[in-house]
C-alpha cells in the first residue's frame, strides 16, 4: 500500500528525517512510535504531501507520490487524521462529517458513509447540530475519525489519537480503530507517542529516532524487546 | 402625508439605497478576509470597472434597439462576467504569488493594483465624467402617495440587493461551496486533508466579491448617471467602513453595516449638513474602531490587516 524509500524530508535548512525506509502492507496496521521530535509527524507530512521530501520516494499503491497534492492523494483513498484533531469548531458535526465526504459525489453513498459512521460514534448521530467546539476532547477525536472515515479512505494515517484523551475513551477509541481495520479492510499507519498502547494495537511498528528508524518488527516482539522496554514503556 | 415624516422616509430610503451598494460591496472585501485575512484593496477598482462595462454595454444595447429590460440584463451580465474575470486575474497576479509571504507584501501588492486599474481605466478610457445610459426610465411609477419620499429606482436597487443577499447566504450557509469556503476560513491546511482544492475556492471568492461589487455599480451608476475612473475609491474606502463596521470576516455583518453606514451618512446629510456626509462615515468608523473593534457582529479582533 505504501512504500517510503530513503526518504529524507523536513523544514527548510532543519532535516527531520534523515532517510527512512517504511513498508505498509494492505490491511495491516503498522504503528510508529517514537518520543516527541523525533520526526513522526513530520514523516506523515510527509506522506500526505504537505511536505516534500528532499530526497528518496514516497510510493502509494505502487506509484510516486512526488508532485502531487494532499487533495489528489485524498482523491486516491489517503487519509490524515492529524494530530490535534483540527475539527472546524464553528462549524456543525454534520458539517464537518459532510466536509470528510467533501470528494464522495454521490448522496446515496454519503448517506450510507454517515450512517457507518454513526453506527461506531452512536454520540456523534446525537450532537450533529450541535458547535463541533462545544464537543468533549474524546467526542473531537470521534469527529475527527469520523470525519476521516466520511472519505472511504483505503488508507488512514492516526497522527496522536490518544493525546490528552482519558484513559476509557482512549480505550474505546482504539477499539474502534481495530474496527475499522477489521470490517472496511482499511490499512492504518498509527503515530502514537503511547508506544504501549500503539503496540498492543498494530501488528508492525516502527522506532523512529531522532529521524531515524532504529528498531522495527513484529508488535509482540518489540513489546518484548529490552531497548524498546527501558526507552518508551517505562520498564527496566 | 406630514411634510416633516416625508422628507424623513425620504431620507431613510435614500440611505438604504446607497447603503445596498456599500452592503454588496463591503461582502465582497469580507468573505476575502474570511478566507485569506486580506483586505483586497483593489476591490474598489473592479467596482470601478464594472461600471465602465455596464456603461459600454447598455451603451451598446441602446445602438441595437435592445428594450430596457434587455438592456439592463446585456449591461448587468457583461458587468458581473467581466468584472469576474478582473477579480480572478487579480488574485492571480497580485496574491497567490505572495500566498506564503509577510502579511505587509499583499497589502501592498493589493494598493499597487488598485492605483495601476484607475490609472488604466484614465488612460484606455478618460478621466472625465462619463454619463451612463438610464436604465430605469421604463419603471412603473408608484403608487399615488408613495412618489413622495421614494423613487421606482431606489425601491428596485433596494429589492435587488436583499434578493442578492438572500442568495449569498444560501449559498453561503446551505451549498457545498459554501461549507468549503467556511471551512477554509477557520484552518486551510485541514481543508486540503480532506480534498479541497483550496486555490479553487479561493478563486471562486475573489469571483464572487467581484460579481456583487459589479451589480452594486451597475444599479447605483444607473441610478446616479455619471461615472468616472474615481468612483471606486471613495465607495471602496466607505464599504471597507462598512465592512469594519458589521465585523469584518462576517457576511451578515457586512450587510448590516453597509445598510447602516448608507442610513448614517443619509441622516448626517439630510439633518445637518451635506458638506459633512463623507465625513460622518468616517467618523463612525472611528467609533467603531475605538469602542467596538470586533465589529457590531464580530466575535474576534482580526489578527492581519
């Protein structure tokens, strides 16, 4: 699904990612995980088009990305979830939900998108008049999810979902990811600073360093990995 | 009818006329600033140009032997196509280069376009007064009575104008179009994550703006009957009054200080002095500015000029 190869990338003069080389297979859900800096979101930026990299290849489905823009590659089935959520807070949930099916053309499929939709986040169904703004952060995050999924995208890339979440709703939120990973067969590219967490929920991670892939493998092995251990889930 | 309640109704639509100009206008300099926070300096130009066209081709009309309804549509249409163009090309050349510069490099970029437009327009046409065709000569008259404080052409630019806007805040508020422009407003980069072309929409606005300035100055310089390459920037500083007046960044805001503004400025001119009229617009925008930022509508302080 997606292939970076030796990819470098960052802003201006200041290179965040110093050449990393990532495989995400269709269907998979692969987890990045790394502490704060260390060139995760920069690197989905990176994917998604907002930045260019200044050196290797980003190849979604088999094709070079270089050049286009973030909406053609949301028009091939990309999709960002970035971190904060950025929801339009003065607009309503089913405004913001009607913009994630900004490409969708027909009203037939929108309608059964939503009701997808409404089906994992039932909350969202209740507050759809309601100021995107006003929502709790955990029903944000729903929205944001939510608004991704309006997309059909084939591919989401999570961008922090747990962050500054309670630990129930985070809880709740990434059931649903393994959700949708399950029913929509939609392959998941999880940035997650919870490396505990993330690695519970994907079946491949990666270690990012400094911008730098230093460790990577099966979910299970890296929980049980004595590096991963001691640096990002807190035990010695 | 009172002589005194005439002549006070009089005013009153005089006032709502002229601020229907200024209300299109002031929307087009807002829903600019929603989405980009630019103040498009040059909008007073394209108004400008949209009365030179409609004066070329209700001119033209009148050679063919077109009726007066036909005659106005060719004038309108010619106007709001072309002065559409204008406010494409212009966001073209003038600000999407300068999209990720200092906010100071569009605004100047935004002055140099609207002094080179008058310029233009003075050499390719004149500098004098130009009389523009009459287009409302065949309006039915009013109702015995009404002739007194209103004319046929004040209630029409009047009803144009609410029509208009009741058509913007469809479009606005209940269209695709709209939600993208909305959201554009609150946060570009998440916009494009979700597949909007934002360049397009951007465009799609300037064309807009352009379109409302064009029917403003169509009806008014009907109704007036001269043009010259200036009239846009006094109307252009006056909308931008009104604009600032309402909030600017919100249409509804903008109509209600444009119809404000124009009431304003009638009232001063027919209850004190007309010497004064410019000066008591801008002495509501000082107010304004000092008591009530944010706009009778707005609900935060703009962050770029």
């Amino acid at each position: 699904m997606l292939e970076l190869v030796g990819v470098k990338s960052g802003y201006g003069p200041i290179e965040a990612l110093k050449g990393i080389d990532l495989q995400v297979g269709e269907g998979e859900i692969v987890a990045l995980i790394g502490a704060n800096g260390a060139g995760k979101s920069t690197c989905l930026k990176t994917i998604v088009g907002l930045l260019r990299p200044t050196a290797g290849q980003v190849r979604f489905c088999g094709q070079d990305t270089l050049g286009l823009k973030p909406q053609q590659l949301v028009a091939q089935g990309m999709s960002l979830v970035p971190e904060g959520r950025r929801i339009f807070g003065d607009l309503t949930v089913g405004e913001n939900l009607g913009l994630g099916a900004y490409l969708t053309a027909s009203r037939a499929q929108v309608q059964l998108d939503l009701a997808y939709v409404f089906d994992l986040f039932p909350i969202l169904q209740e507050r759809q008049k309601q100021r995107a703004g006003t929502l709790s952060g955990g029903q944000q995050q729903m929205l944001a999810l939510g608004r991704a999924l309006m997309g059909r995208p084939k591919f989401l890339l999570l961008d922090e979902p747990s962050l500054g979440l309670a630990p129930l709703i985070i809880k709740e939120i990434f059931a649903m990811i393994q959700r949708i990973n399950r029913e929509q067969k939609t392959t998941i590219l999880l940035v997650e600073q919870n490396a505990h967490l993330a690695l519970k929920t994907a079946q491949r991670a990666y270690v990012l360093e400094s911008g730098v892939l230093t460790l990577q493998g099966l979910a299970k092995e890296l929980l049980g990995n004595k590096e991963v251990q001691a640096a990002y889930l807190g035990l010695v | 009818m009172n002589e005194g309640v005439a002549y006070f109704l009089g005013i009153c639509f005089s006032g709502l006329t002229r601020g229907s100009i200024y209300a299109l206008m002031a929307l087009g300099y807002t829903l600019v600033y929603g989405i980009l926070s630019l103040i498009n300096f040059a909008h007073g130009e394209v108004y400008m140009i949209g009365a030179f066209v409609g004066l070329v081709f209700a001119g033209l009309g009148t050679i063919l032997g077109l009726g007066p309804v036909a005659n106005a549509a060719l004038a309108l249409g010619a106007a709001i196509v072309w002065a559409g163009a204008y406010g494409f090309i212009l966001e073209r050349v003038a600000y999407r280069p300068l999209r990720r510069a200092p906010r100071l490099a569009p605004l100047i970029t935004a002055i140099g376009m609207s002094l080179f437009l008058r310029e233009f327009v003075i050499l390719a046409q004149t500098s004098d007064f130009v009389a523009f065709p009459p287009l409302f000569e065949a309006l039915p008259s009013l109702p015995q009575g009404w002739g007194e404080f209103v004319l046929p052409s004040e209630l029409l630019i009047l009803c144009s104008t609410l029509a208009v806007l009741f058509g913007l805040y469809l479009l606005v508020q209940h269209s695709k179009m709209g939600l993208a422009m909305r959201s554009i407003a609150q946060d570009p980069e998440m916009a494009r994550l979700l597949g909007i072309d934002v360049d397009k929409i951007i465009s799609f606005t300037f064309v807009l703006g352009s379109a409302l300035a064009a029917v403003g100055a169509v009806l008014i310089s009907a109704q007036i009957g001269q043009i010259n390459a200036n009239i846009g920037f006094i109307v252009g500083i006056k909308a931008f009054t009104a604009a600032v007046l309402g909030g600017v960044g919100s249409p509804g805001g903008a109509a209600l200080g444009g119809l404000v503004l124009g009431l304003t400025e009638s009232l001063a001119a027919g209850y004190l002095s007309s010497d004064y009229e410019d000066g008591f617009a801008f002495l509501v925008l000082v107010l304004i500015l000092l008591f009530r930022p944010a706009g009778l509508v707005g609900k935060n302080l703009p962050e770029k000029v």
